[in-house]
C-alpha cells in the first residue's frame, strides 16, 4: 500500500517553489487547509487521512498534512496536480 503524504504548502500561492509550493502559481490557492485537501481528496477517489499536529519541514507553523491511500495507480505529482484543481473549484 502506497501512502502519499500531501502538506498544505504544497498547494500555497504565498510560498514559491523553493519555499515548497509544488503546482502552478496559477493552480495555487492562498493559505489552503487540511479540510479542503482532504475534501479534494475524496473528491478525486482516495482515501484522506487528516493529521493535525503534522508540520512541514520548511515552515515554522504547524498546518496539519494529509495522508492520501490505496493510490497505487497514480504518481504523487498526478495526485497533487489533481488536488490543487478540486481545491481551486471548492473555493469558487
């Protein structure tokens, strides 16, 4: 079982690649939340798996992370690519 792990600054529009930002400027969303991830997540056909008291090893704050399941047939690019769009589509 692969299990991708899927931090919020992956998706953040306020931090540039070298910060952590992993997608797009145009497909990042500002200050995302475990909630929206892992809402994104479900809506893409995984299993999620909130953890709050995760943080990123570039950033101070502590933000959470999700753990993405049973997803053997897809890279973890594909997944956060696919994420940050469902992520963008709750927001509007």
């Amino acid at each position: 079982m692969v299990e991708n792990v899927i931090y919020p600054a992956y998706l953040d529009a306020s931090l540039s690649r070298s910060e952590g930002r992993r997608v797009a400027e145009s497909a990042a969303v500002e200050e995302p939340t475990v909630d929206e991830i892992a809402k994104a997540v479900q809506q893409v056909g995984y299993d999620a798996v909130i953890e709050r008291g995760k943080r990123y090893p570039r950033e101070f704050e502590t933000r959470g992370r999700v753990l993405v399941n049973n997803a053997d047939d897809a890279t973890k690019n594909d997944i956060v690519q696919a994420v940050a769009a469902y992520v963008g589509i709750l927001r509007d």
